[in-house]
C-alpha cells in the first residue's frame, strides 16, 4: 500500500511496453524481457533438461524479440509471441541434440526449480509442513515426474508444461502450437494418460 502523499505504482501494460519498444526504447523492451525472463528459462529448462542451454537459449529467444519486434502485428498477445519464438529455439536446439547424441537427461545435481518455480499439480502435497520423511518422499516423486516427462514424445511434453507447469490457457497454447483447442485439450488428455502409465509402472 503506498504511504500518504505517494502515487501508487502503475503497471505499464505488455501493449504499451511493446509500442514504446517499436519507437526505439530499449528501456521499454527491457521491462519485458524482465517480466518474462523467469518464464521463458523455466519453459526451456522443462524442455530441454540443462540449466546453462536454458539460460543461452532465453537470452536468444529475447534477443530474436527485439530483433523482429518491428514485425510483431500485435495480433497475438506479446506473451504467446515470445512463446512462440521460444518454443521454435526448444525444437531447433532439441533436434541439435538428436543429431549430435546429446543426452536429454536431467542432471539431478541441476537446480530441479531453477527459476523458483512451483512444482506442478501433480506434484504437490497436501501437508503444508511436510517432515524430513515427507519431504523426501515429495523430492523422490517430483524426481519421477521429472523423468516420466522427459520420456513424453515432444509434443505431448510440451502442452504438459505449458498448461500444467506454466498455467497458460487451451486457447494460449493452440496459438502457440499452431493448432486447435480441441487438439490442444485431446494431447493434454493424453499425455497426462502417458504420465500417469510411466509413474504407475516404476518408469520401467
């Protein structure tokens, strides 16, 4: 709450963000790039498993922002686009991988939250204060979440973290994917299904 005779703060829309930046404020972008930088790092941690590859990959996805900011229509949500760009360096740099053998394996002494995200629902458990027991029971099952995930071909794994980890609509994600939210939800359905066969069966 601000003190006596203090204006409140005003939050700057992403539009208006985004207009300032075509004029040439760096300034403005650079309010962006802080509002998001948590979210694109995270998306790209999930999706590729290593820490430093998702702090390259989110520093190049800003700077191909900016670059093409002066083509951005605004016909989408600056959010979407930035997830859309996004989402092509994951695939760009994923079949990179393919190509060279690199492991996808996530590193268990990576940070498994490396933004400070939550863990997603699926995740979570009930007591609030969980003891040294529950906490190591709830570290042992994120860790299976984590590898049940990275088995997912990659489009399933992608709605998953997009509307599991990262809260994002059908509608959101089907603009990002480039396809329906019919689809959008079918996938979901299905890799939640996938997830739950991996977890019930010991990853085997």
């Amino acid at each position: 709450m601000a003190e006596a005779g203090e204006s409140p703060q005003v939050v700057v829309s992403d539009g208006e963000l985004v207009r300032r930046a075509k004029a040439g404020d760096k300034g403005a972008f650079d309010t962006l790039m802080e509002r998001y930088e948590r979210e694109v790092v995270t998306v790209a941690y999930r999706m590729l498993g290593r820490h430093e590859d998702a702090l390259d990959l989110a520093q190049d996805a800003f700077t191909r922002a900016w670059r093409s900011l002066s083509a951005f229509r605004e016909e989408a949500a600056f959010r979407t686009w930035l997830y859309r760009i996004t989402l092509n360096l994951i695939l760009h740099r994923r079949r990179w991988y393919a190509r060279h053998r690199v492991s996808l394996t996530v590193s268990l002494d990576e940070p498994a939250d490396p933004e400070g995200e939550e863990d997603p629902p699926s995740a979570q458990i009930a007591d609030p204060a969980p003891g040294p027991r529950e906490e190591a029971a709830r570290s042992e099952l994120r860790s299976k979440i984590l590898e049940a995930l990275e088995q997912l071909p990659v489009p399933f794994r992608t709605v998953v973290v997009l509307r599991d980890m990262r809260g994002l609509s059908y509608e959101e994600i089907a603009e990002i994917c480039g396809g329906r939210v019919g689809t959008i939800k079918s996938r979901l359905h299905r890799a939640r299904a996938m997830l739950r066969g991996r977890l019930a069966g010991g990853l085997q």
